[in-house]
DNA sequence: ATTGAAATCGCCGTGGC
DNA sequence: GCCACGGCGATTTCAAT
C-alpha cells in the first residue's frame, strides 16, 4: 500500500497522541475531519496502522523490573515454535531471533527480582532451551516509537 | 497512587483500544461516561498512564531492520550522559542499563542493513563508547504490552 | 440534563488516467 | 467514463459541565 506524506503526517499526530481528534488532526494537516478518517480508516485496513494504545507506567501497575534473555535452543527450531512456547508466558514482553549464537533475544518484565526468578526459571524449563544468559535492566534511558519521517 | 482493580480494568481497554469513547469503556467496566473520565484523567495526571499512541507497522513505514546493541562504554559514566548521547539519535528507540558486563543495551530501528551501518558507525563513534556488541534482528516472535493482571 | 463537540454517513464536485 | 479523493451538511453519538 501507498503511504504518502500526508499520510506519514497523520500517523504522527496519532503517535504523539492516539486520542486527537479527527477534526484537530485535520487542522495540522490541511484536511477536513472525514478526510482524516477516510485516511485513518483506510491506514487501519492495510495494516500499517495496527491500532491505538495506552502508554503505561510499568511501575505503577507493579511490573518494575525487566530483562533480556538470550535464548540457545536445542538443534534446528523453527521460529513459530519458540513463538509459541513463548506465548503463553506473561511476562514476556518481546521476542526476536537473531543473528550470532543466540536463537532469540526474549524482553521479559516482572514485578520484582523474585517475580523475575520464577519467570526466568519457567522460560528456562522449556524442552526447547538448552541455556540462557540473561541481563537485568537496571534502569530504562530512553523508550519511544520511530517517527515516519528519518 | 492507589490503582484499583476496576482502574486496572479501565487501563486495559484502553491498552486495547486507546481511541474507545467512554461510554463504551464505561459498559465494560459497569460505569458511567464521566466516571471514566475522570478515573482516566486522575490516572494520567498521576503518571500511571503517560499517554495514548498510534501502533504502527515499522516495516510500512520503512522501518523494517532492528539489532540490538551492547554498548561498552570508556570508563565510568553516569546514565545521564548515556542518554544525552543517544537521544538525539533517531534510530534509537530504546536503550537501558544494564548488570553485567555491558554498561547499556540500545534497541535500534533502521530503514535497511545500509542504513543500520551508518547507525551502528554513529552509535561507536560516540566518545563515550569503547566498543559495541551488535545483533540483529532476524524476526520479531512476540510483542505485547504487559497487562495489569498477572 | 443540557449544550456543544465529535464521529459518521451520503452526496456531490474535481481532476487524473 | 471511471476512479480516487476531498469537502459539505445532516444525523447520531459522545463529552463536558
């Protein structure tokens, strides 16, 4: 699908502020509010806007401490099947495979040490993981989404 | 602040679905429009909720290659000038402290491999950095916001 | 509960191919 | 002529007080 500039413009407003409404996101863009719709709309339906959510604080609702785990799995596996050994697991936040020895870089977050242990000890259990190597955040320097433009 | 299970339940229809009116947030959750407003305006005011945003495809906007970046750093330096340095690189879209052997761990979006090198060549010509650990990313598994509930 | 704003929908005009 | 796109106005829903 086509993503022009106005369109790049429009995804903006909606990153800095996903509840704007169509009418202001017009007036910054030099469009009329059903104009932006159609455009949001139609963003949605190709897929290149996934959807509108609420930025949290992870420490307000008790989930203050993260890590990344780099995963070693046993033999050849396939990523659909470390996704979905994954899946299931709350307090993984991201997962990646990646180049190098690791098979995966796995984002956890728990609400303490001893929440991160268990997760930790529950990720490592898994038949397909041979080993981990994991390093705890100590503290989150800068956290944002791409800006469309460079 | 005191969070609640029916602000929790709050939070998470707007994690799903940050641009949901209030009165639907309000049939969910057994409240009245403007009971859930203000319920949201108090959690945003309190910091629990920092803010609504637009998730988008990086892949669509040509953001499709990331890595993840150990970074060793010269010496002993404080968090603080970490993060004056990476910030005003706009491929860096997260990057904490870390335990370990590396002082920090910098998430990085790229439009292409190209573009990573030059990402990756600013990022270790930074003086406060000694050496650079990099992976790529090859897919991403997972990725979610964590919810309030376990 | 009332008043104003926003979202939504149908219809029409314009311009490119 | 057809299609893509935007504006306008009416209606319904929502927000603010």
């Amino acid at each position: 699908m086509h993503v022009n500039t106005l369109d790049q413009r429009i995804i903006s407003c909606l990153v800095a502020n996903a509840r704007s409404s169509y009418a202001d996101i017009g007036k910054l863009v030099g469009l009329s509010a059903p104009a932006v719709k159609r455009r949001v709309d139609r963003l949605l339906e190709s897929g290149v806007l996934r959807g509108f959510t609420a930025v949290v604080d992870p420490e307000a609702l008790g989930w203050g401490t993260e890590a990344f785990v780099e995963m070693h799995c046993k033999g050849n596996i396939q990523p659909a099947r470390i996704r979905a050994r994954l899946e299931p697991l709350p307090e993984v936040v991201a997962a990646y495979t990646v180049s190098g020895a690791a098979d995966a870089i796995v984002h956890l977050r728990a609400a303490d040490i001893h929440h991160l242990e268990t997760a930790l000890e529950r990720l490592r259990g898994l038949e397909i993981v041979e080993r981990t190597v994991s390093t705890v955040v100590l503290s989150t320097l800068l956290e944002r989404s791409p800006n469309p433009e460079h």
